[in-house]
C-alpha cells in the first residue's frame, strides 16, 4: 500500500493519543549523567541461561551429554562448578523467571509477580490469556545491567537482553523497580515481540494502513505494547536499534516465515548484536529445552543440543572478531534443573521442587578465566552475579551471594 501523506499525519494523531510517552523516562539527566562516568574498560561479558531448565546428565555428565561443544571443548577451556545449586530453603522456586532473576540479582526472592491474580496492581484487562502473562517478575533489587549502567558510562544499547518470541513476561528482566536504579540503567531486549512492536508502529506511523485496517492495527500495537505495561506506552527505539531491527526486516522480511525460530532465533539475534551493536554485556535466554512441556523427551534433549550449537556458533563469532577476541567472558548456566521422575506422563518437569530440579552448574570461559578447570564444592546459584559483579568491575551491592574465587586466574 502507498503511504498517504495526509492520513498518516491524521493517523500518527489519533495514535499519538494512545500511546503517549513514557513518564519513566528522564533523558535530559541521563544523558548528563553518562558524560559523568567513567569509560567501560573491562572484558565483555556473555551470559547465557542454559534453559529453561536442563539436569547436569544431559548437559555437563561427559557419558551423557547432548551439549558435546559445552562439555568436551569449551569445559577444557575454563572453569566449571560441577555443583551448583539452587538453595533448598523455603521460598526458592524451580522455574524460568525466578532462576533468571537469582542470576541477574544475586538474591533469592527479591522480586515480586505482578501476573499473580492476587496482585491488586495487574490490570484486567492483561490479567486474561495466556501462561506467558502469568509470571510477571518485577525485580525489587537492582539487576547487573543496571549496576553496569549506573557505574560506567555504557549506553543503552550496549547493555542486550536476548528474549525467546514466546516469553514477553521476559521482558521485564530488563529493568528494577529499585528507587536508585531503575529504568533509566535498563538493558535494551532484542526479541521477535520487540520487532513486531517495532514494525507494526513504524507501519502506522509511515501511513502504510487506512480505515478499519488501521484502527485494527492500531489496536493490535496498543495490546502488543500493553504487554510489558512498565514502559508506558511505548518503547524507546533509539538509532542503533532501529537500524538493527530495519537491517532484520530487510534480510527477513515481515513474514516471520523466513527468520529462524525457537532458540535458533536467539542464536542468529546474538550474532547480528555482537556484529552491529558491539554489547559490552550480553544475556542470551534460550528455553528450547522446555518444550519438554509438551511431552515428549526428545524436546528436552533436541533443545539442548539446538543450544548447544548455539553457543558454539556465537563462541565462534566472539573468536573470529578482533576486538571480541582475548576480551571477552563466558559465563554459562541453567536457570534451574529438572526432575528425575520417568514415571510421569510428562518426564523432566521443574516444578516438583525435587533435588534435581536444584541441581545446576555453570562454566566460566574467557578473559581472566582460569582454564581446565573442575571445582567440586557446593555453591549457589546466586553467586554467579557478584561474581560477574566483580570481573565487570563493580561490586553488586544488594547480591546475597558470594564471589566465587576460584574463577579467576
Ligand atoms: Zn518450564
């Protein structure tokens, strides 16, 4: 359809009404704050949540493992702790958000479930629907993205969320809710629902629809942007960005047939970001492994080895960069385990809060890494943040966890 010049101006009014700006946002402070901090110096940093949810003998048992590239390259090349947990103590859940938040903080609990029906907060209207409006995580305490921005001068673009197309709850890692942090330090999320976001207002705004057509479309965005209702209305898109999701839409089109998919899509947005918008801090969400949900166990094992090759492929990007090569950190971990229960209908859940659905792990690779390396002793889940905390440079302040040691050369 050819952009009509005058209705889009009528358009971009009556959309304008709905969609208003973010009162969050404080720019003009931000930036002067950033012209303040000092430069980021430190090692890149990648983290990616093996998920959702993986046991240590499909993953890190060499006999039985579906991540040959994890267990059998890039182990030799770092540091693993065979023995991570999550803490058996009351409170601790075995499951997706809440094992992303633990990383991210480094605190059990420290967040609450807007998605809760028994939240007062949760509009009606985002109440019905789907599991993915269910668990809303909104931190309490800061995220390591947050503690980066707020010590470095790091843009926003520099600082990436990596989300699944079906998880919008995911949405809402990128940011707390603490008084001194918040969403002016946030990460910026790459993810299929942030591209559809970002097409269909760009759609509206060129003019592309005209009558009913676009007052459907209009109502579409309206529910898309509703979804992560943190933002206010709209999100940020700034330069970079929109020229990463423009540089997508021209390779892949607007079809969604032609992007890859499940995690795949989060391999090939992880890679186009190292490439175009150099993060200095990465976090990858894979959860092919989860499709296990669904009954079958050869998801479980299909989506480990698809994160697998994952890893392998944005390992292999990283090494064949020259600026990403020798300055960049590893970090790999499952957001929790899974159940060992084969009697169940539907074998390898989480949330039977069995000892195996706390059993995880998690490798170190890279700069300031010490390499061929097996630690034994138990640790905790929520010690991988201050650790990265401090391999970032910066101590993260309200983390329970400990600094695991033994990571560093
Ligand atoms: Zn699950």
């Amino acid at each position: 359809m050819v952009p009509n010049p005058r209705l889009n101006r009528r358009s971009l009014l009556s959309y304008g009404a709905i969609a208003g700006a973010s009162l969050l946002m404080q720019p003009q402070s931000w930036a002067a704050n950033l012209a303040q901090l000092p430069p980021y110096k430190g090692s890149n940093v990648i983290l990616i949540r093996f998920g959702g949810g993986v046991r240590r003998r499909e993953t890190i048992d060499p006999d039985h493992t579906y991540a040959p590239f994890l267990r059998h390259v890039l182990t030799k090349q770092g540091t693993l702790f065979t023995q991570m947990e999550l803490d058996q103590i009351e409170g601790v859940t075995t499951s997706h958000g809440e094992g992303t938040l633990y990383l991210l903080t480094g605190k059990y609990g420290g967040f609450i479930n807007s998605g809760d029906f028994s939240a007062p907060r949760l509009r009606s209207s985002t109440r019905r629907g789907s599991g993915s409006l269910r668990d809303r995580f909104e931190s309490q305490v800061p995220t390591l993205f947050e503690y980066l921005r707020k010590n470095f001068a790091v843009k926003d673009h520099e600082v990436l969320l990596i989300n699944g197309e079906d998880r919008t709850a995911e949405e809402f890692f990128s940011f707390s809710n603490h008084h001194l942090f918040g969403v002016n330090y946030r990460c910026q999320v790459l993810s299929l629902y942030r591209f559809k976001v970002y097409r269909l207002r760009q759609q509206i705004e060129a003019g592309y629809f005209q009558g009913q057509e676009l007052q459907q479309k209009t109502k579409e965005l309206q529910k898309l942007e509703s979804l992560d209702y943190r933002n206010q209305g709209r999100y940020v898109y700034t330069s970079p960005l929109s020229q990463f999701w423009d540089e997508w839409q021209q390779y892949y089109s607007d079809s969604g047939l032609v992007n890859p998919r499940g995690d795949r899509v989060l391999t090939e947005l992880a890679v186009w970001a190292l490439q175009r918008l150099r993060p200095k801090f990465l976090m990858v969400n894979y959860n092919d492994s989860d499709y296990v949900h669904w009954g079958f166990p050869a998801h479980y094992t299909n989506g480990i080895a698809i994160i697998d090759r994952g890893i392998q492929r944005i390992f292999e990007t990283v090494a064949a960069d020259a600026e990403y090569r020798d300055n960049t950190t590893f970090c790999i971990v499952p957001d929790c385990g899974r159940d060992s229960n084969q009697f169940l209908s539907v074998p390898f859940q989480h949330h039977f809060n069995s000892p195996s659905a706390h059993e995880i792990f998690a490798l170190f690779v890279g700069k300031g890494i010490k390499n061929n390396q097996i630690v034994e002793k138990k640790v905790s889940q929520i010690d991988v943040a201050p650790t990265l905390a401090q391999l970032m440079g910066f101590k993260a302040d309200y983390a329970e966890g400990k600094v695991l040691e033994e990571v560093f050369v």
